[in-house]
C-alpha cells in the first residue's frame, strides 16, 4: 500500500489556491442551492445565505470535485494554501458548511468516509467552464499503533495517574519499546554489537565508529545509556539508575552524550561527558514528559519536545546555552495534539516538527525556518512515526511502522521501502548514502549468561549459551574454566563438557539428567539421574548410584571441602538426617539429624532444618549454632557457601532476587531480576568470583548495519 505526503507552502506552485474566482464565471446548483463564484454568494430558494470566505472557498472547491471524494491534506494545499491552519480548523469549516446546509440526523449533503475524505453526496451542475485542478491525490495507508502503545504503558504502571496528553505522547514516543514478535531474517546485514538485551534508540558519531544507544539488560528495570567503541568491541553502562532512557544522540562537538531519561511527571534532558563518566549535567528539568529532543546546528542550543505539564499538550521548545533560557517555538495544541518530534536540518536552516492530531491517525510535519521561526512547509503522513530524521539538506527519512519513505523538500517526490512484516524496525539512522543503522526487535529463546560475584552485576554480562543450542543447564567444571552443559534432544539428555569450541560428549541418557555439583579436583561429577543421587567419573564416564529408591532425597547433595565425599539430605521414617557418601571406601555415614541440606567450608558447616532455618556447626567447638536468618524454600532456588559468604537466590512470585550474606547475616549485595526474565537457579565457580544465571526466552533487539538495498524494493511513489 501506498502512503500521502502533501507539500504545502508559500512561494510554490501548490500555494496558488484553487479556488479563486475563474476567469469565466462558474455557478454550481445542487438540491435548493446555488453558488455564484463571480459574487462571491450563496443562495438557497434564491435567498442570499451569509458565509465566512473560507467556508465559501471549501463550498466551491467541493463543487468542483463533486464526483470524488477529497482529502484532508488536498483541502490544506488547495483551500487553505495562502496559511497554515491545523486540521482541526479544516473540520469545523466542514462542519459549518454543514449547517448551511441544513445538516440533519437523517440527511446530510456532505459526505465523509474514513480514509478517503469528504465529498458533496448530491448530483451537483455547473453552467461554466469548470476549472480543473491539479490535485493531490492517494490511497492512504493504515497503520496503527495502538497495541504497541498499550504495551509501553506498562512500563509506568507504578507511575500513578497518567495525564491525557502525557498518555498520548508516551503512546507516541515509545510505542514500540514492549511489542515484539519474531524476525524474519534480512540479507545484507551485520550486527554492530553483541549485546543481549532490548534497546530502543541508537546513534552514531560523525566517522561512525562510536555508538550510543538505551538498552536495558535481561531482567534489569528501565532502560540504561550504553555505550559502544565498534573497533574494540568495548561496551560501557554509562547510567545504573536511570528511570528510562528513551533518546540517544551525541552532542554537535561529539564530547558529549545527550539523552533523555523518561518519568511520567519529571522527565529529563542529561548530558554526559564521554571521557568523564562520573560528569552529567541536567540540561533540561521540570518537564512532565520530555519526547525528542535535537541540538542546534552550531550547538549553542537544544530544542526539545515536551509536555510541561499534566494539563499541557506536547510543545516544541528552545534552550539557549548560554542564558540557560527555555522559550516555546510552538503553540499549545487542542486536547490530545502533541507536537512530539524536532528535527534540525544538517545545514541548520530548518527545524522540522512532527505533530500528533487529535483523535485522528495522521500525522502533521511542518518546516520551520530557524532563523525566523515561520512555517515554510507542511507534510502529512496517514500514520504514527517511529524516527524521522534527514537524510542531507533536501531529504528526509520516515519510518513508520511498515516503510520507509524518502521525501524531497523541494517538489515533494516521494520513494518508498517497504519493510518486511516482521521486521519490526523501530530506529533508523543514516550513516551514508547506502547503509543505515538500524534497531530491529526480535523474541529471543533462553539464553545463560555469566555475570561477576558478589553483585550479580549483568553489566559485565557474558553469554556463554545462545538460542538454538537446546542447553537446558549449564555449570562450572572446577577451577579449570570449562563448563558442562545439559543438551535436550526431545526425550534424549546429553551431558557435554566444553572448552572454547571444544566439546566432549560425557553421557547421554533418556532419563530425568540434572546437574548438582562437580568435584573440586574435577574427576567426579554430581548428578540425579531419575531422581536417585549419582557420581559420573570424568576420565571414565562411569556412573555409580549412591543413593536407592528406599529414601526421600532432598537432591540437594554437593561435594565436601575436600571433594573425597558426598554430602546430602534424606528422611529415613520421617526424620531428615545429613549423610556423607566417602568416595575412597563407597561407605556412608551419618552426620546430623533434623536437617535436610548442608554445605561444608573448611572448618565449618551449615545446616539448613525443615523450616529452612540455617545454623552453622564448627569443627573445633563440636557446636552448632542457629543464625539470624532463614533461607527461602522456593522451588528452583539454590544456596552456596564459602569462607567470606552464603549466597542463596529467592522467588516471591513476582521477581528472582540473588542475595550474598556475610556469616553473620550483614547484607553485602542484593540483586533484583523480574522472575519472567531471570530464572531463580544460578551457579557459582570455585574462586566464587562469576555466576551463571539462566534468562527466559525474552524480548530483544539488535543494532545493525544494513545496506539500502537490503532494506527491501524500492517503490517510486505516483
């Protein structure tokens, strides 16, 4: 399907309006009305009607065309083509008209059909040559935005009551950041960054070896700025606590970043300095949504999008640097109208505004001149728009959500790229005249990825399983920095040990196969097998059962400080006891009663009872001491130990928290994942300095590099 852009302005050709008396008088008669154009008049039963000029002009330019329909856009460049007026203005001429002529539930001389305009729904006669216009017109492309909208809000579902006009510009600004469905690959296309993770807005530096771009990692909250070094491949977190981060875009002198962090009722314009993370400055503050933003052509100033207040519409508006100033550019609008986009042109001659229209799906861009701040040029567009941007001084670039469209300022000729349907682009920015980067979303299949101790801090994330590799677990082989992985094949488990692109083929079984824990000298491997407790031998890949069907096991076993024995939980007649396998002489002896789980360090033990209650039991006092704190009996859940630190992971219902305690019970670190995201089960390696945590499948994006014509055909547009 095609879309309509209609150029209007002074000083071309469209701006001569068509309906200025013609050199031959006309007169049109329809029903009990006639229009004289030579007077200027129009006459019921031959009764002079009075009549605003405007609403005239609309009356005759109907006439004239009175065997289609016209749009909107037509009636701007045509009716109202000596002034910039907004569509609203357009609609309460028609419905004036509609007065006159006697407009009433049952009838109505004036047609409207969503999509294709207005016409006269009567047989309509003309006594003079009639003047033909030249024009405009298209189909008009149907493209909403409503569910990506709906999914957005969710983001501010803690956020309170949300203002209409604060609704409509977030549906506007964001309304892509949540909905994701599978891609379909494109050729020609290379990713710029390995980064798991959903993002929503990225930008390049002038020689485009630099990008920033709003991320937000797996499980984490809001969206943070990230930034990416695409020779090395470094990437940096430059905002932890950020609300969200919706904009991106390097400063005009490429020392800065600047971006919006988004909070329904207190949104932001920041600015950071790259060489100097600790270095962010608040440009602009007290704004109830902040949508767009674009810094002069000499960087002197910024103009921004935003809604003041909860009472407000979305307004364009400029600060000065220097004076540290806030002006408005642009009028407040109708209920629900947002100005919610700004974008300078490379030479800084004009700013173009994209302006949302009150309950309708079209979208107004008009072109300012910086210099004077007049209007030079309007466009329409039949949908919401995800990036607008400008290709060099003569061109612009509109995505929405199913094309691009390239635009000419001058003469307004149009060329279209169809986008696949399941593309799902989101952001676009030119780098040259045939590549763009560009953000595509996707739904991503689990990942695991490894993260440092003792903050479970997924910025120094590292993805060491991927979607398509059908690993169901994954841990740490000892000290010697290979991994296991549990490989699903259908009903067939296959237990894989990996070095680099290594991998040795361990055991494969079509019984229940989960992972417990692995020797501290690497020769033996913990395992459930069925639910009975199980050493696979490394060099051998002999397995042995130490435990029988005759007892309740908590499968819980781990290796003992040493690695020579088997510590596990069972209940023999209703009492829990802590056996210990001994792997020298396959005997097993008791430990302790009244407790399912434990973990041996050193000179300790700890102890979890049936309450999950923790105590610990020191080898020199022959003692066992309760704790201050319990541990949680959620499923999936895991507990470790060491010499400085317990760590455990919990589930509420709603998020996987993974907490480290010091001995004593003192907090050193918490980390909060929402639950749909992070799976509670983790592992941690020997030097207890990584943990490998298990993703959902979850929504994601990549940052590419793709060439014109990868994007799709292009579709010169009539």
């Amino acid at each position: 399907m095609s879309n309509t852009v209609v150029v209007q302005g002074k000083g071309t050709e469209s701006s001569q309006t068509d309906v200025e008396h013609a050199a031959t008088p006309e007169t049109f008669s329809f029903e009990q009305f006639t229009v004289d154009t030579q007077r200027n008049l129009l006459l019921e039963h031959n009764q002079e009607v009075a009549i605003e000029p405007k609403v005239f002009d609309l009356l005759v330019f109907l006439c004239r065309n009175a065997d289609r329909y016209v749009l909107i856009n037509e009636l701007h460049e045509k009716v109202w083509a000596d002034r910039v007026v907004s569509d609203a203005a357009v609609r309460r001429a028609i419905s004036k008209l509609r007065t006159l002529l006697g407009e009433t539930d049952n009838h109505s001389l004036i047609k409207s059909m969503h999509k294709r305009g207005y016409k006269l729904d009567c047989t309509v006669s003309h006594h003079a040559q009639t003047h033909s216009p030249n024009g405009n017109t298209a189909s008009v492309l149907h493209a909403g935005i409503t569910s990506r909208a709906r999914s957005f809000l969710t983001v501010f579902r803690h956020a309170g009551r949300i203002p209409s006009s604060a609704l409509v510009i977030a549906m506007l600004l964001l309304g892509a950041i949540l909905f994701y469905s599978l891609q379909t690959a494109v050729p020609s296309q290379t990713k710029l960054i390995n980064f798991s993770g959903e993002k929503i807005s990225a930008s390049a530096n002038d020689d485009a070896s630099e990008i920033v771009f709003a991320g937000k990692l797996i499980g984490e909250q809001g969206f943070q700025l990230f930034h990416a070094n695409l020779e090395n491949q470094n990437i940096r977190q430059l905002t932890q606590n950020a609300n969200n981060v919706t904009e991106v875009k390097f400063s005009r002198d490429q020392q800065n970043i600047i971006f919006i962090d988004l909070s329904l009722g207190g949104s932001k314009i920041l600015s950071k300095n790259i060489s100097n993370d600790a270095e962010t400055t608040t440009l602009v503050e007290g704004f109830s949504i902040v949508s767009d933003f674009d810094e002069s052509h000499d960087g002197s100033g910024l103009y921004f999008a935003a809604v003041k207040d909860a009472q407000g519409t979305g307004q364009v508006y400029y600060l000065d640097y220097t004076s540290g100033n806030i002006e408005a550019i642009t009028f407040a609008h109708d209920t629900n109208s947002n100005d919610y986009r700004v974008d300078v042109s490379p030479n800084g001659d004009y700013l173009l505004v994209t302006t949302s229209m009150s309950g309708l799906e079209e979208h107004v861009l008009s072109l300012f001149n910086t210099r004077n701040r007049a209007i030079v040029k309007r466009f329409f567009h039949s949908s919401g728009l995800y990036e607008v941007t400008w290709l060099n001084n003569e061109e612009i670039m509109l995505l929405d959500s199913t094309e691009i469209v390239k635009v000419e300022i001058e003469g307004a000729a149009q060329t279209s790229i169809a986008l696949n349907k399941d593309s799902n682009t989101i952001d676009i920015e030119p780098l040259s005249r045939d590549e763009y980067m560009v953000v595509r979303n996707s739904l991503s299949d689990s990942y695991f990825i490894e993260v440092s101790l003792p903050s479970f801090d997924t910025a120094t994330q590292k993805i060491i399983a991927t979607p398509g590799d059908s690993v169901d677990e994954v841990r740490y082989l000892g000290q010697s920095g290979e991994l296991l992985y549990v490989v699903k094949d259908g009903a067939r488990s296959e237990l894989v040990r990996r070095e680099g692109k290594e991998q040795v083929s361990l055991l494969q079984t079509t019984m229940n196969l989960s992972l417990l824990d692995v020797a501290p000298q690497n020769d033996f491997i913990l395992l459930t097998l069925d639910g009975l407790l199980a050493l696979l031998e490394v060099d051998t890949n002999n397995v042995k059962y130490i435990t029988t069907g005759g007892h309740m096991i908590a499968h819980d076993g781990v290796f003992n400080a040493n690695g020579d024995g088997v510590i596990y939980g069972v209940k023999e007649q209703g009492i829990w006891k802590i056996k210990e396998y001994q792997l020298d002489n396959q005997k097993t002896v008791d430990l302790f009663s009244d407790f399912r789980a434990a973990r041996q360090v050193k000179d300790k033990v700890f102890l979890l009872n049936e309450n999950y209650e923790l105590s610990v039991f020191d080898h020199k006092s022959k003692t066992i001491k309760a704790l201050p704190f319990s541990l949680p009996s959620a499923e999936n859940t895991n507990w470790y130990a060491d010499n400085r630190y317990i760590y455990f992971s919990d589930f509420d219902g709603r998020d996987a928290h993974f907490n480290v305690l010091d001995h004593n019970g003192e907090r050193i670190s918490e980390k909060t994942f929402n639950a749909s995201s992070i799976s509670a089960s983790f592992d941690i390696d020997e030097r207890r300095n990584k943990a490998i945590l298990k993703s959902w499948p979850y929504s994601e994006a990549e940052i590419l590099l793709v060439d014109a014509a990868a994007l799709s055909s292009v579709n010169p547009k009539h």
